[in-house]
C-alpha cells in the first residue's frame, strides 16, 4: 500500500484530507503533521474521527517524512509552500499541493496576484490538479497543484463553451458565493458568528486572486486565446459551499441554438463521473445549489440562455472543502497511483442538509 | 390624524406594514383585513405584536373602508389588486398598492410578465412608489404603486449610473441573492425549512417579472433610451435582505472616472436620509450587506470600478420587507399625507443581527 | 446477496435509508415504493443520487414486494404501519418498521400516547431495534421496531445511570432539542422557513410521545422498576441533529463517585462502534454536539456531576435521521442478515459542518 | 436634558447601549469611551448607525467624563469595572454598570464565582437593575448593577413561582439556551463561524457564574428561604436571543391548581409591559420562543404543569443584548431620570427574524 503523508493538518483543507483518507482502503496514511498540535491525537483536533483513529500529529522533519511516505499533500499556506515543496520533490516524493504556488504555468500572473516566487521554475513542471482537464498529465505528474475552490467551480462552469468558442472570452462575468470555511480555520474578527453570521458579503469584487488561474485554464480550453474574467466574490450564510454564476456573452453576439450549448455540456463532462450536468432536474432543486453537494465531491452545472439580453448564464456548484480542495486532491493521488479514480469519494451528501 | 386601512394583513407585506403603523404617531390605524384571520387579533398572526395593539383582522367591505378610511394600502396578489384598487379610488380614498399590478406604465410588458389586465387605464395615473424618483409626484398621486423588492435594490444600485449616461444601457447584469420571507407567508415544498435552509438556489436565472419595472424606472432616468436588464434571482440562506450585485460595462467601452462616478452617487443621493452611499467605510463591512439593513429602511449602496475587464460593479442591500416593500410604501404614505418623511421609519437595524 | 425493500420513500426517513442502502455492498436494494411519486427516479425527489440510483418508486403492492424482497423496511406513518407490517411478516418477509407502532411492548402506553391499535397482537413479538440494548434479539427477530429519534437519544444518555441504579427514576427531566427534519418531509404552516429559521421553539413540554418507549427501555434496563420521565421537546435551529440533556437526581440523594459513573459508561458502551463516550475530550468540543455527528451512525454521550444541587447532568448528541432512524434501522438489517454490523454506516460526519 | 456617557463602548453590550441611547428623545448621549477605537466615528463600528450619528471613541478620562456627564454606562468586563465605578461614584456620577461586579449583595458568593473582588463595601449600596424586582429601590440608587442575561431569563421565568411558595426552592433546574452574541464582541476559536454555525454546544453545564445573582434574587423573593439553581448553559445557533426552561417540583409534592400558577403570573407581571405572560397564545408561537422578541426589550414567560411527573415547566425567551443587558439598563436609567419608563425601549421586534 503506498504510503501518505500530509504536511499542515490543522486547516481545513488539511482536516479535510485527513478525514478521506482515514477511510481509503487503498492507501497507508502514515504521517499528519501540524507545529501548532504535534503530539496531539487527530481526533482531539477534527471531533469527527473520535473513535475512528488513532493518529497524531507530528513535526514536518523532512527526513521522516521522505522515510514514511511515497506521496505528500502539502496543505500549508501559499509562500509557505514554495519553500517546502522543491525539498520534498527532491526526496524523490510525489507531491500534491494544495495552495496557490504551483498552480500557475507563468511567473508573471504570480507575481501580479501573489508577489514574489522562491522557485519559478517549478512552475512548468507542476500540474494543475484538475482531472476533468488534465487527467493525462496528472498520471505521471510528481506535483500536483490543487485548483482554488472559487477558480474550481467557475472552470466547471464555463470549460464548455469557452471550448466550444460559444462565448466572449473577454467579457466573462462571474459572481462566487462561499460559505465560511473557504476562508480557513483561523479565527479573525470578520469570521466571529455575530459578524459572519446571517451575513451575505461581497468581498472581494474586483482583483480576486483566483482570476489567473481561472484565465490560465479556460484560456487552454480556448487554445490560447486570450480569456478575461471579472470574478467577483460574496461571503454567503453557509459553513460549506460556492456557487459560481457566470454570465457571459455569446461570441460575435450570435447565440449559440441551446442543443448545441447542451451537448457542449454533455460531450466536455461524458464519463464524468464527478462532475453532473444538470438538464433535465426539475422541482426545486432543478439548477445546482450548494446544499447538494455539500460533504461530496461532485460538482453540479447547468445553464440557462437568456434572449432577452443576449447572455449565457451557467452555474457550477461545489463544496469547497471537497471538491473545491480535498476531493480533487484525493482524485488526483488516485489517478497517480493508478488506483480507481473514485475510491474514498463517493460520498454523496446528505438530503436534507 | 388621517385613518389608515390595510387591505391584505395576513401577507408578509401586510404585516410589516401593521408593524411599522403601529408605532406611527401621526396617523390611526383603523382598519386591517384578512379573509383568513377575520375576528382574530392581529397579534394572534404577528406575534410580536401581543401586549401592543387591539386591532383585529376583519372583512374587507368597501362600504366599512370606505367610511373607516382616509387612506388605504393594499396588500393583496397581483391580479387580485387590480380587482380592487379602482373601486377604492373610485370611493375617494388614496391608495398605495403593494402589488405588481400598476408599477408599469405600459400595458405591454405588464401582459409580457404577468398576463391580462382588467383596468389598463389606471396604469397612467399610478405613481411608482420610490421617493428617491418619483417624490413630487407622489405627493399628490392618488394611486402609488410599491416597487418590487428585488427591483428596489437593482435601481437603486444603478441609477446614477443610468442617469449620468455612464454606462451601456443594453448589457446590465444584475445577481439578485434574496432571504426567504421574500416569497411569501404561504408555506409551500421548497420553503420547507429542511429544503429551504443551507440554500444558494438559483431559482429565476432569465424572465423574472422585476425586469420590466427595472427597466422602466431605469430607462426613464436615461430620457428614455431603451434599458435591457439580464436579471437572475437566488434564494440565499436568510430570512430578510436583498443584495443586489449589478454588473455594469462603461458606455462606449470608456470607463469613467472613478472621482465622477462617486459624484454621480453623491449628487444622485445628495439628502435622501435613507439611501446611504458607503463610499467612505472601511473595515469587514466596507461594502453594503443585508446583515446591516435587516428591519431597517435603509437601502446601502456601493461601487467598485474593475479595470482588469473594464466593468463597474454596483451594489445595494435593502431589507425586502422595509425598504423592499413597507418602509416605501410608508415613506409614499409619509409624503402624501405631508408628513416628516421619516417618520415611523427611523428604525438602523440590529447590530450584530 | 439479500433483497431489500423499501415502503414509504417520500419521506425523510425512507429518504435515509435509501441514501444509505445505496451504497451498502452487501444487500441489494430492488424495491422502493411512494405512492405520491410512482414511476419517477429517485434522484428526482433526492437530489444528492442523481447519477448514482437508477432505481424507480414503485406503488407498493404486496405481492410485487414479496416478490421482490427478503426483508422490507416501513418508513410510512404510525396506523399506516400496522396495518402493512402484520401482511408483510405473513408474508415470510422480515420488516424492520420506523414508525411507533411497535415499539411498545404494552397496548396500554400505545392507547395512550397514540389511540387504539389494529393488530396489539403483534406487540409482543417485535424487537425495539437498539442495538446496543436489544442486540441478541435483533438477531431473530422476524419485525423490529425503530426507535424514536428523541427517545433514542435520551435513552443513551440515561442507560448507564439507570442500569446501575445510580439516579432516581422517577424524577428524570430530559431537555431535548431537536432539527426541522424531525419533524417530517410535509411542509406545514410551522415549517416554513421564515416561521422557522432563527426559532428556539419549545413545542411539546410536556406529553411528548416518545416518553412511552424511553419509560419503557428505561424500566427494562432497571429490571422492572417504574421509570418515569418528563421530556420536553424545543425545536431548535439545525436542520438534523438532536441534543439531548438529562437532568437527574443521585438515588437517595447519595452521588456515586464520578469514577463510579464513567465505569457505568464504559462498561455499558463497551465494544460499541458508535455509542462515543466522550470523557476525555477537551477543547470546545468537549461534550456532545449535534453539529459533530450530523450526518453520521454515532450518538455521543457524556456526563457532568453538578454538587451545586446534587445533579447529574447526563447528554446525548445524534442526528435525528441517521443514529435517529435510517442509522439503528440498517445496523439492525445488518445484525439480522449476519453482516459486519457498521457496513454502510461507517461515514464519520462532516468536519466543519 | 441629561447628559450620558457609556464607558466600554467597543464590546455587544456597550453597542447596544449607543443604537438604543442613539434614539433616545429626552437625554443627550455625550460620551463613549473606547480605547481600541478612539478618534473613530462610532459608525466605523457599529455599522447600522452610519449616517445616524456623528459621536467618536474618546479615551475614558475621568476628568473629561466627570465633567461630560451625569450618568453613566460602564460596559467594561468584571474586575475592571470594580476599578472604574468607585471612582465614577465619587466624582457625583450615577452609574449604572453592566459587568457582573456589582450584582451580588454578598461578598461570599463574590469570591467563589469571580475571585476577589477589591471594593466589596460597594455591594450593599448597589441596586440589582431587574426594574421589575426593583424599581423603587433604583429611582434613587447611586449604582445599579443590570442583571446577567441569562440570570435574567431565568428570575423572569421563576419569579412568581418562587414568590407564591409553589415550588420546591432547592431543586430547580433551569436549561439555558444563548445565541452566540452573548459571549461578547472577541473572536475566538469558539466563536469562529465554521465552529460556530450549526451548534447546539452544552458549554457550561454546571457552575455558571449566574447561578449567584439567580439565587439571591430568588432567594429575595422567598423571603430569605435557601435556593438552590442547578443551572446548565448551552450555545445554540442562534446570534441573538436567550431561551431558558426552568423544570422544577412543586413544594412538598402538592402541585397547585393551574389557575393559581396563573394568577401568580398574572399578579406578579401585572402592570409590566416589558414581561409578557403568554397564557392565552395559539398557534405555532404559543411559548415564549427568542425568534419573537429579537431586537426588543421584552420577555416572553409563560408555564405548563406536567402532572406525569409532577413538574412544572417555565420557560421565558428574551435578546441578551436587549432585555438581557442593554434594555434593562436603559430601562432603569429611566426610572432613575423620572423619565417614562418605556423610553427608546419602544422596538417590538422583528416579524418574520
């Protein structure tokens, strides 16, 4: 059984992980670390494994972890994981990493959103860790880079008709709404339950990191063209949760016929197992909502086309933790190592939520 | 003290009028109708009202409002107003109709969205209820009609955008994100808590019947250039609040400068008590959120200017059953009657909420 | 592999069974019946299986059932229950019923709390399916009875105390807090999310119906002595999950030693996958919440002494579908089929919630 | 008109002072200290009153406030308002504080609940600020000390009972439920939203530093008769509101008629218009529920007998902030002004919340 490492296992990304994989069958999970908890048992820091595990986190020695561990996941902070990334690759280890770091392919988008980069030239060799686009190079990859939950739901959204040239690449609107663990598991004033609570924020409108690597990957999608968006971000009255509603308009103003829009959807998410196109839901529930899909790694989209102006509007919901972080990191170790991509991840949800 | 009747207690809309009314000291509440709570007393229906007023619910019999009343709001459903409001006016009394039925001017997009109407010759002399636009007509109107709360906040937002030709009148987007009271006090599946709770539902992308008004008040203040609204409504985890995000693109692709676009929100507000332009707030809540206008009449509004895809987005949070729906409603009344504006509307809002 | 049954899956305790079933390895699920929803796919009325049940409701005739299935579960409304269940057992089909029909082994309580009874024959012979009191008998049994939510948690939280006589039992005060989906699947007037949402609503002080069944396993566990208990239900803001707090009082006014009663606990749960005694926790989550169990098999129990005025306060957190219903219902297919007793139910909850 | 200042103006507490003293027709608000906030407008952080008010944080100089006011506020926590008010009192000042440091007339409990205490000369001279239980004593009190919120909810809930000699005084239990505003304006781990949200956390189930004030002015009221508060704390998930159930035995085992709990109440409560006996209520909101009176200053109270066990259940719902601290302050500095006591306390909440 190949064995597993996770460096920063007091996040909730981390957590995150460490609750998966607690129940893979096909994995050892041999090393957790956190600075802040070493010595501590898992449980007494994620309540839900009481019972379930007996772990405890360590130190992140590089040593131990390169003796303990075939593959890592780095959940640490950006900038934090610049420094430790190269020295576990260097150790010959596979690495998943979960923060901004690596997941763009050019420094300059970086340096604009981020600042400065310890190693730049990482940056070609990493993958973006998104199966549903980047299967192949996930296989053989030795770092994987985790998409931002928020960039996560709006590729969904929009990968098909970006693909399929249907829309204006530069004139992309998306409005992200996220619950209040997408902000981590630090407590600040802005995340107290009197302030934060029955609270629907915007945010951060305008400059939202996640915009680069939204660009980077529909911008692939379109064959290099140039791809703008104007991402827009809400904190919404959830503890899990986005919903990305994007607006676009169709390319050269000609609407694209809604068959052709439908099968886009069909044909980029067929044998997906994780990403569902909603058609044909009716009811309530007929449009992706983020209370579906909270706790699994599916993500749901659909769209509707508007002749009154002229638009587009798809949606992709996702729960950020999930498939937004741990889920698609979990998918992609699984196609690494080969293993059946959907193990530890067919949690549906729950109904109701 | 002027009498004041209230067609239609038993609503959402109905009651926060009898809530604020019972507080106003210039005027008598005199009459309040529900077919469903006849003989009850009304703090039988309202709880917060117990140990306030003796009122009870009775019939609505012209004949007894007509004696009963100087002024009489009606919040009854679109449709059923229109059966109504003329035999009241027609009896002398004014009226302020919290319904759909006579917010357009035209008859057209009133049979677009809604269907038939059995008095199209009111539509002329009913007044839009939005003192912002409309005060000196509302003085001495004989019918207002209420703005609908999620077309309050889209206006609001926009308006001195619209008004100063800043942007391009045929591509506004408008995210509407709404609490749970907004669609009524008539329990139905989806406002099941279980199904309702957790919810980021999208639940009217394209045709929401707010986009004719919207672009009716919209287009007035663009002297009547044609304004084109895609508006796309979400049901969000609360029970009260509105934030309306409207996505605008600068006329003639020209962005304005930022220094004017905040003149066009000073001037377009300048001594309106209950639009607040939070230009200068800083801090968690620098932008407007429904969490700081819950109960309140306030309608906060806000803009950020995006020049990475050259957009402007602007906002407004209003409470859909004060600003949204009864505080204008009683700020019209306040105004007709010749009244402080203000009065019985003086309430902030609860903080934290 | 044993065929399973399901009548009644409009409801949310059907719901649950299906969610769970679905992924259960052992058993195969080829019945679900809902008269309201007949000929539609599951995933139409649970959203989260879309994509992972092609199975249909069926109308839930007899024979079709008996067909079908080797063991049925009856998720419908008590009197409904009982007058199914005695044909299905005719029918050679093992039932596992979730309403209160059988829970009661005595007619008298069952005339009490919920009027007469069609087949009181039947009492006798079902088993009250808590594993963790009835396991030996679940093992034979040809009918199980579900049960209560709110019993169930009371019930563990008191059985160790009683058991070892070491509280009065009859001065038992359960304090019990409880979701919106306990109270069923139906929208109704209380229900609807503006009435609900934000409410602490004390809704059956006194009289509640599971008072019979605690009195009941209570009284079995004190071999015969009367328990008595008074239970009152407040409605609290969460969609799933039920705290239950036990004030109670040391018999004879003697408290045993703390040491005393943490070995009643731990020798009473001894080997119980999902009975938790938290004693050693810390942090805040050091006694049971609702929120750490939503969504999972485990009930959480803990203690606390209180010399003040010579208490025990004793506690049990679970969530009112699962541990509360569908959870205790499989574990008890599972104990009567012969299989590892925690398959399906292994999912430890979501962390944060 | 008299001049108010509120020392401690950056915590729920002083907050809540400054929106209801902002609205307050007949003093002058001249003063608000806060030392994390000084030279800011008060809007900056109390957001809702943006446009409202033009005050700022001033440093807390006694020279200043001495010379600025004639009553004032100290909303500082315990220990630190012991420092404060002797000094303020000196100087002329009435002072009413809402800190723990002044409510027990004893210095006995004092030190077992808080630790020392360094002017406990000042415990006889203080008034406890329960205007229902003291108001004589307030109209000429120098320093009034306002009652704990959920002690508060808890002596409402209990006061006729205990008066009238109908309950067993040493064994009351009394389950509290508090939203999580009442933990104050810091954010801490507890306190952080993911945590937080979706709670119903047992945190202080016995122990609970209002069990003093409860007991003494139960006590008062059974004329000096021992009683003895089992008290148990729980977070629930609300932001603002406190439900307390108070289960307790009739005296000697003789449960008295109804109609004479009722009268208790009724004469007990007679003529308050801030405490609601909710005796003739229906419907869903038949009981005291904190969803009714969020935002306003009154308590909802009312009882059931529950002759299975022979207990009588009491309940009252009341804001923390409100009702619970800042209400009860205000209400009895208008009592000390000879002011009409319902001044600025007017709001009757919010209808749905």
């Amino acid at each position: 059984m190949t064995r597993i490492g996770i460096i920063g296992g007091s996040g909730f990304a981390g957590g995150s992980l460490i609750q998966l994989l607690c129940f893979h069958p096909d994995i050892e999970l041999t090393f957790i670390s956190s600075r802040k908890w070493v010595g501590k048992f898992i449980h007494t820091q994620i309540p839900i494994l009481r019972g379930i595990s007996k772990l405890k986190f360590e130190l992140p020695k590089i040593e131990n972890i390169a003796e303990k561990c075939d593959l890592v996941f780095t959940a640490v902070p950006h900038k934090t994981a610049q420094e430790i990334v190269p020295n576990l690759v260097d150790h010959g280890l596979k690495v998943i990493d979960l923060s901004a770091d690596f997941r763009l392919r050019k420094i300059e988008p970086y340096n604009e959103y981020y600042g400065e980069h310890s190693h730049p030239e990482m940056l070609k060799e990493a993958v973006y860790g998104m199966p549903e686009l980047h299967r192949d190079e996930i296989k053989n990859a030795k770092l994987v880079a985790v998409p931002g939950c928020q960039a996560a739901s709006a590729i969904y959204a929009l990968a098909p008709l970006i693909k399929n040239n249907m829309i204006d690449p530069l004139k992309i609107i998306v409005d992200s709404k996220t619950g209040s663990s997408g902000s981590g598991a630090i407590a600040t004033e802005s995340s107290h339950h009197p302030i934060r609570a029955n609270s629907i924020r915007p945010y951060k409108l305008t400059g939202h990191r996640h915009t680069a690597e939204i660009e980077q990957e529909l911008g692939n999608l379109a064959n290099g063209t140039d791809v703008k968006i104007g991402f827009s971000a809400h904190a919404v009255n959830l503890t899990r949760g986005i919903l990305g509603t994007a607006y676009t308009f169709p390319l050269n103003d000609k609407m694209p016929e809604e068959r052709d829009i439908i099968k886009a959807y069909r044909t980029f998410y067929r044998g997906e197992k994780f990403v569902r196109f909603m058609r044909l839901a009716t009811g309530v529930f007929r449009l992706p909502d983020p209370k579906l899909i909270a706790g699994s790694n599916y993500a749901d989209v659909s769209f509707e086309i508007d002749t009154h102006i002229n638009r587009i509007v798809s949606l992709c919901a996702l729960d950020n933790l999930i498939k937004g972080t741990a889920g698609n990191a979990i998918q992609s170790m699984n196609i690494m190592l080969g293993l059946k991509e959907e193990t530890a991840l067919e949690f549906p949800g729950l109904y109701p939520y």
